[in-house]
C-alpha cells in the first residue's frame, strides 16, 4: 500500500510540473512588455533622434523626409499590430488535458501490465553479483575462438596457457606455452611454465622431454625454484635418492619459508632420506598427505608428480600397508575417487584375507568412504 501512495504522489508532482506551465497566461498588465511595444517606443525614439539631427543640419531636410516616411510606416505597422484583439488558443489548455489524464493513466497501466510491485527490497550485499559474471569456461571459449582466427596472437596464447595449467588441462597448455615460445621467444618463466605442462599432461610423471625442458630453463635462469623442483622430482621417480635427496636438500636450502611446494619438498625429501638409507633430520613420509593438502591453485602439477612418485614405488615394493593407506588418501583429497578405489583394490591383492596389512588398508578405506568388500582382482 505504501508503495502505491508513493507512486501516485510522484505521478502527481510530475503532471503538475508539466501541466502548469500550459495553463499559465500572460497577466493584463504585461502588454507593455510585448514585442510590440518595444518596437512602438524604439520607432518613436527614432523619430524624436531624426527631428534633433534635421534642427542640428546634420541631415538635410529632403533625406529627412524620406528617413521620416520609412519610420513612419513601421510605427504605423507595429500600432495596427498592438490593436488587434487577443485571441486565446485553446491549444495549451488541450495538452494540458491530454497530459492531466494520460500520463498518470498510462504510468499505472504500463506499471500494472510489466512490473512486480510485490517483490520484497534486494539489498546490494544480497546480490547474486557472481553469477552475472562470466565463467573462466567462457572467457577461455573467447579466447579460443580468437585464437582460431589469430593463431599468431601471442598475447592470446600467453593469457591462455596458465588458466589451461590450472583448469587441469595439460596438453591444451603444453601447446599454448609452445605458442607463446614460438611467437615470443624464450623466458625462464615460459620454459619452466611448458615443462609442467608436459608433467600434468602425463599425469605427474616427469618425463625426458619435460626434464630438458627444465633444464633449459635453468640455462636461462639459474637458481628457478620451479625447473629445480620438478628436476629433483625426476630423481625420485626414477629411483636416484640418494642423489634427490640432495637435490630436495638444495632446494628447501633455498627456498623462503612460505614457498607453497616446501611442505611436498620436504615430504620427498624425508621419503627419499628413507628410501636411500641416509640419516634423516627432516619430516617423516607422512608429510605427504600435508602435500595432498595444498590446493591445486598453489601446487599445480608438483601434486601429481608427487602422487605418481608414491604410486611408482608401491608398484615396485608394494608390501607397504601405510604406503597404501597414504596413496588412497592422497587420490581422495585430490578428488579422485576412480584412482583411489583401483589403488585400494590393488592393495587388496597384496595382503591375504586376515593379514595385518590387509587390516591396515581395509580400515583407512573405510575412513575414506572406499568399499573395501568388493571383489579382488586378480594380479
């Protein structure tokens, strides 16, 4: 109802202020301020300004006349004009009308018809602001299609290839960085940039191609903390631990203490110092489900490659109940569940019905919500 009332006292201010100035007359007392009252008093002036010159003899008597007559019959055209009667149109006072009973009609009628006057106030903090936005989906679907039409556009390739690294997509920002080096030329950040993508691409492992690739990143920038990480993740998954050991040592040595890959470097580090025999100072092999931990955002592809290390050495040693229970825990936070159920069924075949390792897996599966009474596959 308060609604209403307002909208009827607006609609009404506003015909008034256009209504009024249609109504308003001029008053009685105003013809002296008409047109042709200026004109009557400036020909007479005229004429008072001509009989001073003609006494003066600036002008002669003949031209004066002449200057007389002209004056004369315009005085005498804005008289005739001064006497005719007024006559009132009626044409202010039909818009007035028009617009008195149109406008506020016209207003309630569209209003009633388009709008929704029982919706309830939606204060700006309660906005969905968000969702008016573009996706990243979108914009990268944008760029794309430049892309298709520019594929020299360096600048398109280098915006592209690290919002393809952190969608997930590898092989997409393997090609975008190959772009952009083609097109921009070689960078430390651009090298380091393509050789993860290649790591992501092969889902965590570091391969011959993505270790040169590194390497020439630290040709160009010795010291990367990037090129030397994924560098010393090579040796790991290799099976060099004694030599990731010191390359992971190196590294940590290096680095500031609030580098997001130091928790999944020092994690390899204490499982390589574990794995060569060296005397170990530094986290225990659990460290690794604290590198699962770190958000994909900050980690990138160091994640995977740490997973992949993990998962390459169960292969090859797989009487490690914890090792599994850690490998599931990892897939799980990682978000994926296919690879922690084909780990947990690859431990199952490991262990006998009863064992104590087989207890182990059995156990921290069930604490992941993995269905550990499924069938066995056999090995």
């Amino acid at each position: 109802m308060l609604f209403w009332l307002l909208a009827a006292l607006l609609t009404l201010i506003v015909t008034a202020a256009i209504v009024l100035p249609l109504l308003r007359r001029t008053p009685d007392g105003a013809q002296a301020d008409t047109r042709e009252a200026y004109d009557r008093e400036v020909f007479r002036a005229q004429l008072r300004e001509l009989a001073g010159d003609v006494e003066r003899g600036a002008i002669a008597p003949a031209d004066a006349a002449g200057a007389r007559a002209e004056i004369g019959r315009r005085l005498l055209r804005a008289e005739t004009a001064a006497a005719k009667p007024a006559i009132a149109s009626r044409r202010p006072v039909l818009a007035a009308l028009v617009v008195a009973l149109l406008l506020p009609l016209g207003a309630f009628v569209f209003y009633d018809r388009t709008g929704t006057p029982e919706i309830g106030d939606q204060p700006l903090a309660s906005r969905d602001l968000e969702a008016k936005r573009p996706s990243v989906a979108a914009i990268v679907g944008l760029i794309e299609q430049r892309l298709a039409d520019r594929p020299d556009d360096a600048e398109g390739w280098s915006v592209v290839a690290p919002v393809y690294l952190r969608m997930g997509e590898g092989a997409k920002a393997a090609n975008a960085y190959r772009n952009v080096i083609r097109l921009s030329g070689e960078t430390p950040q651009n090298q380091a940039g393509l050789g993860e993508a290649m790591v992501q691409a092969a889902g965590g492992e570091v391969s011959p191609e993505a270790q040169a690739t590194f390497r020439r990143a630290l040709e160009l920038q010795p010291g990367l903390p990037a090129a030397r990480f994924y560098l010393a993740l090579a040796l790991s998954q290799s099976g060099q631990n004694a030599e990731a050991a010191v390359a992971w040592d190196a590294l940590l040595a290096d680095a500031p203490a609030d580098a997001p890959f130091r928790p999944v470097a020092e994690a390899a580090l204490a499982d390589a110092r574990a794995a060569s025999s060296a005397p170990s100072s530094g986290p225990t092999a659990a460290d690794v489900e604290a590198a699962a931990s770190l958000s994909t955002q900050d980690s990138g592809a160091m994640i995977e490659g740490m997973v992949a290390q993990l998962a390459s050495r169960l292969e090859s040693t797989p009487d490690d109940p914890d090792g599994w229970a850690r490998l599931m825990r990892s897939y799980v936070v990682l978000g994926q569940r296919e690879r922690a159920g084909a780990a947990l069924r690859r431990a199952l075949d490991v262990f006998p019905q009863g064992s104590p390792g087989r207890m182990t897996v059995a156990e921290a599966a069930s604490a992941l919500g993995l269905d550990a009474s499924g069938p066995v596959s056999t090995p």
